[in-house]
C-alpha cells in the first residue's frame, strides 16, 4: 500500500489546499515537492512528461533518482546548504544542472527552489524547466560566433569578457581560458583606458546595433604590448542574465598600410613632373594631375569630362583611335610619340605611355596615360645629330685630305732610306728610319679615322645577310694571318641577320683579327658561335689569347687606346672602337669577357632578319 502524501492527508482541509493542488497541477514547468528527508510527496504533469515517470512511480521516492549519478555525491551537501539558510532562489548559482529521466538519459534544466512551511512539517517546491532548447539555441549562437571571419567577443554589464572565438584569440595573442572573466580595458591601450568606461555606459544607456567610435581611430591591445588598429561594431543582447554586448572586432592594419600607399602614391601621381591623365574607354577625362596642369595649360576642373580631344591635334586623331583599339584589346603601348596640343594652341611633342583601366571585375573601363613634353630632348637630339654629322663631315675630310701629304711625305722618306741607307752616318739612318716610320704610322691612324667616321656616314641600308656567308668570306681574306700563325677558326651554321653586309665583314675582321694577334704561345684557336637571345640573336668570338684584366673592359672600345705598349703588338687602337660603332649602328649591344692568360670572349647583339628566326 503506497504512503499517502501530506497533502493528501490534507486535501479535504481547506479551499486552499485545493486551490494549491490545482495550481502545481496547471503550472507550465515540472513541478515537484520533496518534504524533509527528501522524498518527494507531489508532481504535477509537466514534471512526469519530463522525467518520463508515472505520477505514482515517483510519490514517495527520494530526490536523487531524477539526479544523474554523476552528481548524487554532491547532492545531500547542496540540500544541507539549502535547508539550513531556506529562501526563494534558483538552485545552483553558477552551476549547470541536470535532471536524470527514467531512461537514463539527462536532460539540462534550471530549477528554483521554494520552502514552505506547513503544519505536517517542512517542504520544498521544486519548480524545474527543461533548457534543452536554449542550450541548443546557445550552443548555434556559439558556433556562429566561433565561425566568424571576424574577432568576436562578448562582454558582459561589468564590462568582463564572457565569450570570445579562436579569431578573437589570434588577434589579441590570449587563449580562450586568458580571455574569459578579464576587464575588456585589457585589450585597451593604456593612453584610451581612462575614458573607456564613460563610452561603454554611453552606449549601455542607449543600446542599439552601431559601429563603435564613429569619427575617432581605434587602437587594440595584444597580449605582447603592441598595438593594431580596429574597427568594432556593437551588438546589444538581451538574455536571461540582462544585457551583453557582442562586439565584432576586424584588424585594419592592411588596410590602413593600403591606404597609406595610395595616398603616397596619389601625391607621387599628383606632384609628378609629367601629365598624368586618367581617361574612359571613349576619352573622357576621369583624372588630371597638376603635371598635365602644367603640360597643357588646362586646369583639372576645366579638364575633368571632357574628351581627351582637346589636346589632341586633328592629324594624330587617327593614331589616338588606333591606341584605343589597342587598350580595348588589353594592350598597353610604352613611349609612343607623338604630338600633342596646349590650351594656347602650340603644339608640343610628348612620349606616352598608355595602360588599361581595370575594374574590380577584371573589365577594361579606361586608360592610364602618362605624357611626357620631349620638345626639348628632341631639339638636343637634332643638335647633337647635326654636330656629330658636322663632326663626321669634319673627319672624313680631314682624313681624306690629309692622305695625300702624307702620301707624298711616306714616299719621299722611303726614297731617302733607299738611296742614302749606309752612305750618311749612323745618326742620319736612325732619323730617316723615325720619319718613315712614323709617316706609315700616321697614314693608319688616318685609314683607320676614315673608316670610323665612314660607319654612320656611309654605311648602307640594314637588309638580309647570310652572317655564315659573310664569316667564310673573311676568312678567305685573312688566310694568309691564318696560315702564318697557325691559327684555327671554328664555326657552326650561323643565322641570316639585319645587317649592313660591308660593316658586319669589317665587324668580323676586326675581332678575328684582334684574336690572332693578341695569341698566347700556344696556337690560336678562335670558336665563332650565334645563339637566340630574346628577339636579338647573340653572337660570341672567343680566344684562347693572352687575356685582359675586366677593369679595362670599357676603355678598349675608346679610340686610340691600347693597352700594351707600342710596338709590341701592331695597329692603331681604333679597331674595337669602330667595332662597338658598327653595333650600336645595328641596334645592338657589344661588351667583352677575359681572363688574363686564359683567352678573351667578344659577345655582340643583332636584329634576326625577316624568316630569319629566333
């Protein structure tokens, strides 16, 4: 026979035990009354719903079977604690708690906890709400904030950090377990901390979803002292416990150093000394800088969306649409020049350098246009191409003049040294010996001057050349040095080039030649090679010959200049100096490799003639 409860001893009392039965029968959570040892003596619907007992499985039972095991040690403390300070509160302050269903599985729950004192003794009325749904709710909120791009953080009304993400701990340099229950003013730089209480009660009077600081630059603080700029946006959250505040927390150090540079790079635009003008697909002026102020006489107000026309003479339209077309096609062009047009209506020549406008999608919007005045450049360019023609002129005819006299003089020396050789004093031959000698000298020095001033003024169109045509021609013109030195010249097939075909053989000569001339002991051997070499192909003559030191490497390509002493070796030190001439007339580059006593490498650039390949 089951234990009849007090309350069943008592129903039949009074209206009120009625109306108590009652209103624990109708209330919406589990409830639930233990008397003094425990035993519990009432539930209600709700209660055997939750727990999954029938009403008459739990009358009479103790407490602890609706406590998980894992808690019951602990449990007869909590009741002791209550029983001996009894008030109206919620059981296990600070505590997760957790109710044990008749399947053994656990449900989380709060409970609150009335005493009440009755003349059958003393009870308490349990008052137990099943949380599953809210720490569900809590644990999607903590998993949102945890896979936020951002820093997040959670701050409760005393201003301590109660939830953060793994975002929030590799900005600030905290883990998690550092992080929880901490001031928020930890993570403020000390000069901010003063006033950052007044700020956070300013917003927890008026709460509201806001960016926080509007008009003032935001500083964190990491764990290490350093400091980084931030944005923060403020979420106010109502909950259980009152008022958080969620805040987001972005590092805007890249952006700022982004910033930074487009500003310096916007003052380098602005203050550059050449116009600088940012237009449409079509030629509407979207920029222009002072440079194009200054360059062509408009301001950037009178200039800003109008079409890039204006300064453009009628004539050069048509190149200006064709470089359109290039730009619509994603091409840039560097150092186009042409002419363009001032305010006043003088013309200026400029260079420009044109490149595509991209939008954040990759599409081309516009053209950056860089112009540059090279009216005066070109004015030094015709002057010095005037004076070195006049200086050319100058050479030719001075040397082409000065070969008769000197003709004549070589000559009559040489009849006083065949006629008179042994008849006058031994003094009287050194000195015929000296001017002969020295007027043979000078008719080189003045050969060689001629063919030099030659290789700009008189050299021939740039057309197809067999390079390997030219090289076995040389070759058989310098059989006779060849044969004498015991030198060998070896090369592979060589390409069809853009050449002056006279001045590449003088070019070929002139290197082959200083080979066999500069030899070791051993004998010459000479290895002409061609190579691509980007769009030019690169050809190399390579000795085994004495050698030089690098740090003459220049000063052979100068005129007259020789690097050992007279006499020793023969010529006129303007062989190489012709040679570098005869390049750079071809648009190519000449430079040398040596090491003294292991032979010397000439490497020099040329243009691949049409279907000559690369």
């Amino acid at each position: 026979m089951s234990k009849s409860s007090p309350i069943d001893q008592l129903e039949n009392r009074t209206l009120a035990d009625k109306l108590f039965r009652f209103v624990v029968e109708a209330a919406p959570n589990a409830m639930i009354l233990v008397d003094h040892d425990r035993l519990i003596t009432m539930v209600n619907k709700s209660a055997e719903e939750l727990f999954g007992y029938a009403r008459e499985d739990l009358i009479g039972k103790p407490i602890e079977c609706l406590v998980p095991n894992r808690f019951q040690q602990g449990h007869s403390e909590h009741v002791r604690e209550f029983l001996s300070a009894p008030q109206t509160r919620a059981m296990g302050a600070g505590r997760e708690l957790y109710g044990r269903r008749r399947d053994g599985t656990e449900v989380p729950i709060e409970i609150g906890l009335n005493p009440i004192e009755t003349p059958d003794g003393f009870f308490t009325l349990a008052s137990i709400i099943d949380i599953t749904e809210r720490k569900h709710a809590d644990e999607r909120f903590r998993l949102a904030v945890e896979a936020a791009p951002n820093a997040m953080l959670m701050v409760g009304a005393d201003r301590r950090i109660t939830l953060v993400n793994r975002k929030a701990e590799d900005l600030f340099g905290y883990s998690r377990e550092d992080f929880i229950g901490r001031p928020i003013e930890d993570i403020v730089p000390e000069r901010f901390r003063q006033k950052h209480p007044e700020f956070v009660q300013g917003f927890l009077a008026k709460p509201k979803t806001r960016a926080m600081g509007a008009g003032r630059e935001l500083f964190g603080r990491r764990k290490d002292g350093t400091e980084m700029p931030i944005e923060i946006g403020l979420n106010p959250i109502e909950t259980a416990e009152g008022l958080v505040t969620l805040a987001s927390i972005i590092d805007i150090s890249e952006r700022k150093r982004a910033e930074a540079a487009h500003e310096q790079l916007a003052a380098i635009v602005e203050f550059s000394d050449d116009a600088i003008i940012g237009k449409t697909i079509d030629g509407v002026i979207t920029s222009w800088n002072f440079g194009a102020e200054r360059l062509f006489g408009y301001t950037a107000d009178a200039a800003i969306g109008r079409n890039i026309a204006m300064i453009i003479p009628e004539r050069c339209m048509e190149a200006e649409l064709s470089l359109r077309e290039q730009i619509r096609e994603s091409h840039s062009v560097s150092h186009f020049e042409t002419v363009r047009k001032r305010k006043d209506g003088t013309e200026i020549e400029v260079s420009v350098t044109l490149s595509p406008i991209r939008s954040t999608l990759g599409e081309i919007t516009g053209a950056s246009s860089i112009a540059r005045d090279i009216t005066e450049i070109k004015r030094r360019d015709a002057e010095l191409k005037r004076s070195n023609a006049e200086l050319e002129q100058f050479a030719y005819v001075a040397s082409h003049d000065l070969q008769e006299p000197l003709r004549m003089v070589a000559n009559y020396t040489e009849l006083l040294a065949q006629r008179y050789q042994g008849k006058l004093d031994e003094k009287a031959d050194k000195y015929i010996h000296y001017a002969s000698d020295g007027a043979r000298r000078m008719q080189r020095l003045v050969a060689d001057l001629l063919a030099y001033s030659r290789v700009g003024s008189q050299g021939r169109p740039l057309v197809k050349v067999r390079s390997s045509d030219v090289l076995q021609g040389v070759l058989e013109s310098i059989d006779r040095s060849i044969h004498e030195s015991g030198a060998s010249i070896e090369f592979g097939p060589l390409p069809d080039v853009l050449a002056d075909e006279v001045q590449l053989r003088q070019l070929f000569q002139n290197l082959i030649g200083n080979a066999i001339k500069f030899r070791s002991d051993a004998p010459p051997r000479v290895v002409v090679k061609a190579i691509p070499n980007g769009d030019r192909w690169l050809f190399s003559v390579t000795d085994n010959g004495i050698g030089m030191e690098m740090q003459y490497a220049d000063r052979i390509f100068q005129m007259f200049q020789r690097l050992n002493e007279r006499g020793k070796y023969d010529g006129s030190g303007i062989g190489l100096a012709i040679s570098k001439r005869i390049v750079e007339r071809h648009a190519g580059s000449i430079w040398i490799e040596s090491t003294p006593g292991a032979g010397t490498s000439f490497y020099f650039t040329l243009k691949p003639a049409e279907g000559g390949g690369i």
